[in-house]
C-alpha cells in the first residue's frame, strides 16, 4: 500500500515540531537532569528517533544501515525485550554523544524513513508510523515540561525564549455551575477508526448514579484560599501517603510557586517569574493535592468514565485533570504483540488517571477517550482538577 501524502506530512511536520520545541536552548541545556522524572532534551531528540530506526527501519527497509551501533543502548527508554539500555538515572550523565550528533541521527533516521515511504509499504508500517507520530507528539509535551522544570529549577529561573504555541496561564472566565448526569448505563471506550492507543480499547458498558461535574477548573485564586484556610497543614484532608508525602518534601503550595512578601508568584517558560493570575486554571499538583482539596470542599474527583461521559459538556483541553481511578485495563483489554506491548500494559499498576490533554499537549493529540496516567506524586506536568459530587 503507499502512505498517504497527509500521513507523510504529518510526519514530517511532527519530526519538525520537536526541533522548533529546542531552537531556544542553550547548548547547555540540553544534558540537564535536576531529577529521575525529568530526561534531557538531548535524550528525548534521540529517543523519538530510535523508535522509527527500532521499530520500522531496522525490520522493513532492506539494506538499512543503523547510524549508530550504541545508540540503541543510550536512547531505549524501557523496553526491556529490545535490549539494555542506560539506566533513567544516568540520562544526564551523557555529555556524548554530541547534541550535533543527535541532530544528525535524527536526519538520518528521518531522510531513510522519506526513503521507505514513496514506495509500496505494508499496512503494518503504516501502523507503526502512526503509532511513531504519536509517540513523537508524546515526547513533544514531556520536552515543554522537562524543559520547564530545567529552566523553572535553576536559581535565575530564565525565560524560555521560544516562539511557544500555547499560554501557560488559562484564566477561567464562565461562571462556576453544575453540570448534572443522570443515572444510567453509558459506553466508555474508543469507538472510532481514528487513532487511539491500546489501553483505550474494550469498550464497554459501566453504570453511573447521578452526579454533577464542575464546569470550570480550579483556579489560582482558589487554592491560594485553600492555603490560607491552612490545607496543607490539616492531617484530616489527606490520605496518609499524601500525608508522609507533604511532610517529607515540605510541601506547602504547587510546583513553581514562590511566596514573595505577601505575594505569590510562579514560574512560566513565557516570562519567568510572574505575579500569579487569581482566575488563571491552577497546575502542577499531584493526586495527593486534588484529593485534598476536594476533602477540603467536602466534594470529590470525578471518576474517568464519569468524566469522559460529561466531557461533551465540558470545556476541557487546558490541564491534564486528575481523576479518582485507578489505572487498569479496560475489559477484553489486549496488549500489542512484541515489543510494543510495553508501551502501555506494564504501567497498569500503582497509578491514576488524568483526562483531557493540556496546554502542552501537541496538536492532534487530544480525545476524550485519552486515557493518561502517572504517580500519585507527581507535578511537574499541566496537572489540574475540577470537582465532582
């Protein structure tokens, strides 16, 4: 079969985006790892790339010459069946190869890939292409954060500098009201032929009781009144994990944010520190946080199918929401075969939902039956909530 010219260009346009995403850095930037969860933009420029030359190139292209025998060591990230690689940790102590390099595999990898497509292809290329373009779209929002966290981390806290698609600060301008749902049985699940990942698949029937979701996202102005009621120091809101979590990491507001005199302030990759917008969405809070505060309102988080069933009510898209389910496969649930059954099974354990997407979040990249998922613990993404009852 041959790959349509739009599949083509979405492609091309995808492998460009990541590059326009690291136009601003410093040479200097490119190695940084302040922590585990954050991987170096240089390594994230190799990844992207290793998965075409891994999973297509190296299986479907006759004749094709790897660019690099260690490069599959230094860009797997935790496919485990394909190979060693470097540890997460020690992604930052990778000073070669060179950044020139990196960018030199990925022309490589991108001009051979060209190669491959103009001629006749099988649909299971084509679907690892697809798959490879969303991988990509991925890793082009973990940039934007990791680069943020780089940035935000360092003691001058500098500005990004980049021509950046998106605003980080979203002021919430409707009016806060219910949106009510009623009792009944709903279909959750990807149903479509567009793309979706395997973990939104088995669609299935659950039944929901009556209940309301928030219109609108927490905002600023909220939690900095949850602060000041002393939400983070009342042992009654939080699970105990949360609890040991706070106390541990001295946690007292969200990521990026500074108190100055009696001022908050927060760091963005648009202009550095910035007084906080009160009507902006909050971000950068973990589960442990979202479940507090709806404690603290005597409310909830809603649950993934309950969201995804109101979502065509919602205004949603500006921060990854924090639901109450926990990560788990879908009834009827089937891993891909080989490698790439990985990608998202092996993670279905220890973890929590979000929904929506983000500002972050790369273009063609968003549908409510998205399901992502991290750590309780974790902020460093676009995280946010709204409240359920």
């Amino acid at each position: 079969m041959i790959v349509t010219e739009n599949l083509l260009e979405f492609f091309l346009e995808t492998r460009q985006h990541t590059e326009r995403l690291c136009k601003p850095l410093e040479i200097e930037d490119y190695v940084v790892q302040p922590i585990v969860d954050v991987s170096p933009p240089k390594w994230h420029l190799g990844h992207t790339t290793w998965f075409f030359e891994e999973f297509i190139l190296k299986h479907h292209k006759e004749g094709y010459t790897l660019f690099s025998d260690d490069f599959a060591f230094v860009f797997n990230s935790y496919y485990e069946s394909v190979g060693k690689r470097v540890v997460r940790t020690d992604r930052g102590n990778l000073s070669r190869p060179t950044v020139d390099q990196v960018y030199a595999y990925r022309k490589y990898v991108t001009e051979a890939l060209k190669d491959l497509l103009e001629g006749d292809v099988s649909a299971e290329v084509t679907k690892l292409l697809t798959i490879g373009i969303h991988h990509e779209k991925q890793h082009q929002e973990l940039l934007a954060t990791d680069i943020k966290y780089i940035l935000g981390n360092n003691p001058l806290m500098p500005v990004y500098g980049g021509d950046i698609s998106f605003r980080e600060s979203v002021k919430e301008i409707p009016q806060s009201q219910w949106t009510h749902i009623t009792e009944g049985v709903y279909e959750i699940g990807h149903n479509t032929t567009d793309f979706c990942y395997d973990n939104e698949l088995g669609r299935h029937k659950v039944y929901l009781h009556d209940y309301a979701i928030s219109n609108t996202l927490v905002t600023n102005g909220e939690w900095i009144a949850f602060i000041e009621a002393g939400g983070y120091n009342k042992t009654l809101l939080w699970h105990a994990e949360g609890w040991d979590w706070v106390q541990k990491n001295n946690i007292e507001c969200p990521m990026y944010w500074h108190k100055v005199g009696d001022k908050w302030y927060h760091y963005t990759l648009e202009k550095g520190l910035q007084e906080i917008d009160k009507s902006a969405s909050l971000a950068h809070i973990s589960y442990y946080e979202a479940f507090a505060y709806a404690q603290y309102k005597g409310l909830r988080l809603p649950t993934e199918f309950e969201w995804e069933v109101a979502s065509k009510h919602l205004d949603w898209g500006d921060r990854w929401e924090w639901t109450e389910s926990a990560y788990l496969p879908y009834p009827g649930y089937k891993k891909e075969e080989g490698a790439l059954g990985e990608y998202n099974g092996k993670f279905m354990v220890n973890q929590k939902v979000l929904r929506g997407g983000s500002v972050a979040t790369s273009s063609k990249h968003t549908r409510h039956t998205y399901r992502n998922f991290f750590q309780t613990g974790l902020r460093w993404q676009f995280t946010g909530l709204r409240l359920a009852k």
